[in-house]
C-alpha cells in the first residue's frame, strides 16, 4: 500500500531559486529516503534521514523530518536547470521488507 | 562499470507473445526487486528476491514469473503479454533486505501492441 505522497505534484520555477517539496506518510518509520529519477532513467538514492534526525544536509540539498506531524520536506537551494526530473519520497514499508514509493514530484527548473 | 544493468532497454510486442527482461547487479548485494512504473510515475513494488529467495510477491499476475539463477541476477520472464503490460520496468538492488538504500537499473520501457 502507498505509504508516501509528495506535494506539489509539479513545480516549476527558474535557475537559482530555492524548491521545496514535502512528503507526508501514514505509520512510524525509522527512516525516510529521497530518490531522484530524471527523464528515462532510474532513481537515484540522494539522502536518507533517520527517525532521530530533524534535519540532514547533503551539498544543496537540506531535508527535514518531522515525526510529530509524519512529514518531511526536501529544498534544493540555487536551483540549476540539471535538476530537472522528479523527486520521490521512500519509507520503509510495514514489515520492512523494502521501500514503499510516492508518486513524486516534478520538478521544472528553467533557465 | 554499471552497478545495475538491466536488457533490453526498449521492447515493443505484439500481445500474446512472451518475453524476458534481465537484470544483473555488480554490487554484491544479498537482495533485488522488480517495481513497474505506470505512465504517471506511480512506482510499485512486483517482487523482491533475498540470496535467490522470494521474499515479495505482490498481486501480480502469475503470468509475471521471476527467476534468480544466483544471487547477482533477476531475471523476469512475462508470458501472454497483454496491453495493460506496458510500462517501464525497472530491477533495484540493496545490500541486505528491508530499509536499506536501493540502487536502481536504467529501466526497460515494454509496449504492447
């Protein structure tokens, strides 16, 4: 079952500005990853955030985790137009077997 | 050196055929997975194999059948190929089952005609 949802479903904005999505998920987690996937490729792993952790940075990337309100955000700063591509959210899934997907966000950084 | 490769990258069939994707990971991971991703994105799980083992198998078609010859490979045979089977379909790999960072495959984008 979905476990995940990504918010906005599309972004669009301009070189060097900030992005923000947000990922909201249902039951406790112990971790919650970012991937990104660009256009005909596979996912790529970007960071993954502990349950004990409240933020995590990674080049220009910052997320936050917050447990209370089972929500994290992931911001991309001075965007670039190679950032381009959709960004999901992963949580373990119940029994964690593996990782359950959100359905992403898209993300358009124009020049 | 490609961690996870995955063949063919594009297949296009007629329905009713039966095809193969393959799929081989160099990372010495213990554990795999198959997901198909629908036209709008939305990623799901079909099976995840632990050292040759089945571990998950969602509600997918028995037509949809997974073979992992050791535990480098996944390969995922498809019989009676239907219009509802086109997507892209994409082999990751983990180090060990459950939580852990998934490294993914270029994808296979499958059409059936």
């Amino acid at each position: 079952s979905q476990q995940g949802e990504e918010d906005p479903q599309a972004l669009s904005i301009q070189e060097g500005e900030n992005a923000t999505m947000n990922c909201s998920y249902k039951t406790s987690i112990n971790n919650l990853q970012w991937y990104r996937q660009n256009s005909g490729r596979g996912l790529v792993h970007l960071i993954l955030i502990r349950s004990n952790e409240r933020e995590k940075h990674s080049g220009r990337l910052r997320v936050t985790l917050d447990t209370s309100k089972k929500s994290s955000s992931l911001l991309i700063t001075a965007s670039r137009a190679a950032d381009t591509a959709s960004y999901f959210c992963a949580t373990p899934r119940s029994g964690y077997s593996t990782l359950t997907f959100g359905k992403g966000t898209m993300l358009l950084v124009s020049p | 050196d490609t961690a996870v490769s995955q063949t063919p990258k594009y297949l296009v069939t007629q329905m009713g055929n039966d095809k193969s994707i393959k799929c081989e990971q160099n990372l010495g991971h213990d554990t795999m997975y198959w997901y198909k991703q629908d036209s709008k994105k939305f990623l799901k799980i079909m099976f995840s194999y632990n050292n040759k083992e089945l571990i998950i198998n969602e509600t997918v078609p028995n037509r949809f059948s997974p073979k992992s010859p050791d535990k480098a490979h996944l390969n995922l045979h498809i019989n009676s190929l239907e219009l509802g089977d086109s997507a892209v379909y994409f082999c990751a790999s983990s180090q060990r089952q459950g939580e852990y960072e998934q490294f993914f495959g270029p994808g296979t984008r499958l059409t059936v005609l």
